[in-house]
C-alpha cells in the first residue's frame, strides 16, 4: 500500500515510518520540520520505498494514498505553546485538508488524538467514554482543544461523508528520537541527569503520568488502522501510572547520576493525574504494552547518551 504519515520526521512518526517500510509499505512523509528532523529519517532517505515532502500541513496537499497516519502536530507543551493560533490551525486547518484528501482518494485516516482530550481528569483512569474536563481559555487549550476538534471533524467527516476513519487518544509516549530539548519530562530528566544538572520536578511531584514505550504505540497505531469495521475513538497508552517525583528518583537511580531534584512552579491547567483505560484496545485490537518502563528507559538513556548529553556537551 501507498500509506502517507503527516508528521513522518517527528518522534513517534519517524518510528512509524520506519515500521511501515519494514512492513513493505511504500511510504510517503509529509513534514515542516517544526518539530521534526531529517536526523530522525536518516536511515529511509536512500530507501526506495520512503519518500520525504516537506510541506505544512495547513496548506492543501494533493496526493495519491491508500492510508493516511495523521500525526502532524507539535506535542510537547513548550512547542505547542509557541506559537499557540500556529498549533490551533494546524490540527484544525491541517485535518480538516487531510480529511479532504482522505474522501478524495477513499483513504483511510487515522487521527494521533491525545489524552489532553481528557483535560484534568475528573474520572480515573480514563475510559474512551469519558468526555472530559478540559479549560477551553488556558494555555494548553490550543492544543488540547485543536484535538478535541479535529476528533469532531473525523466523526463528522464519517458520518457525513462515509470517510472510512480511525481516531487513537496517544497517553504519553517516549523513547530514542525525542528531541533533546522539547521540554517533555522524560527527555528533560534523562538529559539533566546524563549531565549532572539539577532535575526540576513542577510542582510538588505528586501528579502522575503513564508512560508508553514507542515500539509499543506504534504496534498500536498499525492495528488500530488494520482493524475493520472500527472508528475508535480508543486510548493507547501504558497503564503503568507513576508520580512525577518517583520518576525523578528513577532516572537518576538509573542513570547513576549525582543530580539532584529541585522544585519549579507548576504550569498552569497541568493535569493532576493520568492513566489510561485501555478495555478497549484489549479486547478490540488484543494490543496492550509489553515493553517494561525499566527496558524502554535504558533505550531512551543509552540513545541520549549517543547524543552526548553525558559527556556536558
Ligand atoms: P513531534 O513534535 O516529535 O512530532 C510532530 C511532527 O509534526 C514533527 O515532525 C513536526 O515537524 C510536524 N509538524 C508540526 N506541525 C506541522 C505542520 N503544520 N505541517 C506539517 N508538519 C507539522 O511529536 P510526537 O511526540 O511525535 O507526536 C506525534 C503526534 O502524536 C502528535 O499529533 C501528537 O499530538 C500525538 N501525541 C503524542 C504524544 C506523546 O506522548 N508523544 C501523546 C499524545 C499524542
Ligand atoms: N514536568 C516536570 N519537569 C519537567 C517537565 C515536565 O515536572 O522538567 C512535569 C509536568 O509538569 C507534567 C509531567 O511532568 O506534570 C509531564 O509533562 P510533559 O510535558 O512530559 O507531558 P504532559 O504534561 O503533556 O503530559
């Protein structure tokens, strides 16, 4: 199949690229390289089946796919919050155009939606069927809000259009190729203790996320799209739920670092707590994590390394 990946040199893109190359796919990614990079695609760029456009997503594009991966978007807070109209057009203007190519060429999409979509959650952990507690006028509004309405626009698009679609809702996700300085948690504690800086917990550290290793999502990415006859929404996420503060003691127990936790202010509308319900990926796609969080951090630790955040570079 002809399968195109918006957002293809990003983090968990650019895993997806590779995966779907493996699988034989030919593979088209389309890129502004906001947050994304030719380093994280280095290893497709000579491949015959991978081919690389650079092009913003928020513009139409005209294309001849089979499926479409519609991952475009910056995703860590201090990106999205850059340019905060910038991430609202893309998810909107960006999948409403992909969603435009999609009934053009009767392709299958499947939307990267987000556990943001659940806001500060009221309800723990959170099930597909939960609507929500989301600030529609604070600062991660831009995102959490553009997903909310690209998820309305894919519902929409099916029910009025009969656009075959799929909508996952991605619980944090890590691993090798997370940029150095996107300002995530996992990416910042493993580069301050690789280097011996202070890690800074927000807050008091007792809020929780769980985190999901790459390899894993992306597993759950390609069943969700092979799965017939199902729109989602559905969470893909590790249920594995650990306070911010122990995993700040656990990269550095890992790391064998001397840093030391230090606290900061926390964000305003940071969500207090985070696990997925992952029922229905189980028992609709048979998918759930098999990477232990240990194993997929020593990946992350050893792929910053290579960097050279160790050595105070
Ligand atoms: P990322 O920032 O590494 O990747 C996003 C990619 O989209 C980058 O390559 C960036 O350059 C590209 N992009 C951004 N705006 C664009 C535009 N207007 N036109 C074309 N390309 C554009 O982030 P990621 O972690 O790989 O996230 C990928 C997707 O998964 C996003 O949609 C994100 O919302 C979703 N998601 C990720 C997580 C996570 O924990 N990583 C959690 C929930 C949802
Ligand atoms: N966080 C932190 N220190 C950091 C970066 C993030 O304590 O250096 C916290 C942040 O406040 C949040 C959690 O870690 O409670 C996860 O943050 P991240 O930006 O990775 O993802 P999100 O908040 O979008 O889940």
């Amino acid at each position: 199949m002809r399968v195109l990946v918006t957002g293809g040199a990003g983090f968990i893109g650019s895993h997806l690229c590779e995966r779907l190359v493996s699988d034989g796919h030919e593979v088209l990614c389309v890129d502004n390289f906001f947050t994304g990079s030719k380093q994280n695609i280095l290893p497709l760029l000579g491949n015959p089946r991978f081919e690389l456009i650079r092009h913003d997503i928020t513009e139409p594009i005209l294309l001849e796919v089979d499926q479409i991966y519609h991952l475009a978007c910056p995703a860590s807070p201090v990106h999205y919050q850059y340019n905060p109209v910038k991430t609202i057009k893309t998810s909107v203007m960006g999948t409403i155009n992909m969603l435009g190519l999609a009934k053009r060429v009767r392709a299958r999409i499947l939307l990267a939606s987000t556990s943001e979509v659940y806001g500060d959650p009221q309800v723990h952990p959170q099930p597909e069927t939960y609507w929500g507690n989301v600030n529609p006028i604070g600062i991660r509004s831009c995102y959490d809000e553009g997903k909310r309405v690209a998820e309305t626009l894919m519902m929409d698009y099916h029910r009025q259009n009969g656009v075959d679609i799929r909508i996952v809702r991605i619980f944090n996700t890590f691993g090798p190729r997370m940029a150095e300085h996107d300002g995530r948690v996992v990416s910042n504690f493993i580069v301050q203790a690789l280097k011996g800086e202070d890690i800074t917990v927000y807050g008091d550290g007792s809020q929780t996320r769980s985190f999901c290793y790459v390899s894993d999502l992306v597993e759950g990415l390609v069943r969700t799209m092979s799965c017939e006859g199902f729109t989602g929404p559905v969470n893909l996420g590790n249920p594995g739920e650990t306070t911010i503060l122990e995993f700040a003691r656990r990269i550095i127990a890992l790391t064998g670092s001397q840093s030391q936790i230090v606290f900061r202010p926390l964000p305003s509308d940071d969500p207090k707590q985070r696990q997925p319900d992952i029922t229905l990926a189980r028992t609709t796609l048979g998918w759930e994590p098999i990477v232990p969080l240990e194993t997929g951090l020593t990946k992350t630790v050893d792929y910053f390394s290579g960097l050279g955040a160790g050595s105070g570079s």
